[in-house]
C-alpha cells in the first residue's frame, strides 16, 4: 500500500520544516552584489524567507507547513505554525521581498525554480481563509509577470535534472494559474510546454546524475500530462517511453543510490526518489485502468518511496527541503 499522509507524518514534517524555516545559518545565498551596501546577511534580504539554507527551500519549506496544515488541522503544531505565520508574512515584509526583486542584480533570481515554488506557495495560501493569500499578493504577481516576461524568450527548455528544469517551474506555475484563474499565464506555460515537447520522441533517459534531484524524463512527462487531454497524452507517451512495457529504460524504475547524505548535492538523489515517485503517481493517474504500462509507474512509484521516505529527516542536508518532496510524491493522484 502507498502510503499516506498520516497524522503521525505530516506532524513529523511539520516539526521538521519548522526547525529550519528560521533557521538562519548556514545559508547560501543567491545574491548579485552591485556594492558594498549589498553585503547583508539573508534576514537583512529576506525577511521572510531567510532559513532552510536557502531562499526556495524556506518559500517550499512554508508550502509544506500550510499543506499539513490544511489537510489536518488538529495537528499538536498547528498554533505554532499560525503563529509563526503570523509573524512573519506581514505587508512590510511582503513588500521587502518584493522590493528585492526590483534590484538591477536580481533579474536572474531564483530563476525558474524558486520562481515556481513561490507561486505553489500562493495557490496553497488560496486555500486558506486567514487572508495571508491577499497579503502575498504583490510577491505573487511579482512572479507571475517574471514567468510572462521570460517564458516567450525561452526558446529551448532545460533539461537538467536540478533547479534550472523548466518542466518542474512550470508543471508548479499551472497550479497556480489555474486555480487563480490567471488564463495568460495558463495559456503561455501550455503554448511553451507543448513548444517545446511535443515531438519528443524515444527519450534515452540518461539518468541520473550525481545531484540531481529531479528526472528530466519523468519531469517532462508530469508536465505533458497536464497540458494535454487524457487520450492525447497516453499516445504522445507512447511514442516518448515506447518500451516502457518492457520496462525499458530501466534506470527510470529503479531507485538511486545514495551515498553519504551529509553531502548536500548527493542527498539531492533522495529528492530524486521522491520526485520520481510523484511523477510515476501521477503519470499512472492519466493512464487507463486495464494499461499495463499503469501497473509498471505504479510499481516504480513504490519502490521509490521505499526507498526515500526513511530518510526525508535525519541530516540537515536533505531534511531542510525533502519533506516538500515527500508531500508531492504522497498527495499525488493514483
């Protein structure tokens, strides 16, 4: 059985994303110094989003908070949690974090991962009637026109297996657009993602690398199965894995490896695990019952998430980000 969001995990998680999300050091900054007066510390530059290491681990680390919440709000830390929340996402500091995105420097920022958790951040505070939405508002419009503004200059996607796959940033920013009901923005991540991968064709899945946290393959397809219509996707995923009922290519049905997890970029593999597991959900969601290629993502599925779950805690380099992970790969549809 799959397992799933459990009273029991999402407070782990809970306990867990708090412990970083003010957590201040260590951090690593994505930060264009133009002079002297740019050198701060990450709260100078983030009042919000100034732990878990780094700016989008903090802005994922906060959209786990508000999903445990949501889903089980009797949990013991849900006072915190409001609290916190409380706290820190206030119109100053809103305003603050907006304004560092208006800096000559920042152009490039947290492009276009951080981008898109940014905005699956606001389509979870969507779900919340406690106006934090409306508050984060001119952040997440903010995002929203980087997407609209960079998106018709990106005329080849990125495929890499980290934060730079643009299949992940706009498989988040849907969403987000379409539960905002924001249609250009619907509209230019379908345009582009149809642009870009619909003729792919027998992909070779050479996968994975030593610090990916995402499968380019399985990535590509989580996306396309959101951009088309359940018949067209089944056959544009026949001709994009044709040997998928030969459970070819193998490296996409088998876990990674993961060698030492107080090494950051090797930890990303557990993410890759979890990634993939939320991937293989969802892909079977869009595939007919009595498919055997069903059978095989749901298969794959598991193992991944045998393999990642024991160890979404445990080190600081994996535990700081991998419970956002967890959550996608357990709330996927099946």
């Amino acid at each position: 059985m799959t397992p799933r969001l459990t009273p029991q995990i999402a407070a782990l998680y809970a306990r867990t994303a708090l412990s970083h999300v003010t957590r201040e050091y260590p951090n690593k900054l994505d930060h264009v110094m133009g002079g002297p007066g740019d050198v701060q510390g990450p709260r100078a530059l983030h009042p919000i989003f100034f732990g878990s290491f780094d700016w989008h681990s903090c802005v994922h680390g906060w959209w786990t908070l508000f999903t445990v919440l949501r889903i089980h709000p009797d949990l013991p830390e849900a006072a915190q949690i409001r609290a916190l929340a409380g706290d820190l996402f206030t119109p100053e500091n809103v305003a603050a974090e907006t304004d560092y995105l208006a800096r000559p420097g920042s152009r490039g920022f947290e492009r276009p991962y951080g981008w898109g958790w940014l905005l699956m951040l606001a389509a979870e505070l969507e779900r919340h009637d406690d106006g934090r939405a409306e508050t984060l508002r001119p952040l997440t419009q903010a995002f929203a026109d980087r997407f609209k503004a960079f998106l018709p200059l990106a005329d080849y996607p990125v495929r890499v297996g980290t934060h730079y796959n643009t299949a992940f940033a706009l498989r988040l920013a849907l969403d987000y657009a379409e539960g905002a009901g924001d249609d250009a923005l619907t509209t230019l991540c379908r345009d582009r993602a149809l642009r870009w991968h619909s003729a792919d064709r027998d992909c070779q899945a050479w996968e994975p690398s030593q610090d990916e946290f995402l499968s380019p393959a399985l990535m590509e397809a989580a996306l396309m199965r959101r951009v088309l219509e359940r018949g067209a996707f089944a056959e544009w995923f026949e001709v994009f894995l044709p040997r998928l009922e030969r459970r070819e290519p193998a490296t996409l049905l088998q876990p990674a490896a993961v060698s030492d997890r107080s090494d950051g970029k090797i930890a990303h593999l557990d993410g890759l695990n979890l990634s993939r597991a939320w991937c293989w959900r969802e892909i079977a969601a869009s595939l007919a019952g009595d498919d055997p290629r069903r059978a095989i993502a749901l298969e794959a599925a598991q193992v991944h998430l045998d393999a990642a779950l024991p160890h979404v805690t445990g080190d600081y380099m994996g535990e700081h980000w991998l419970a956002s992970f967890a959550l996608l790969a357990l709330l996927a549809a099946d």
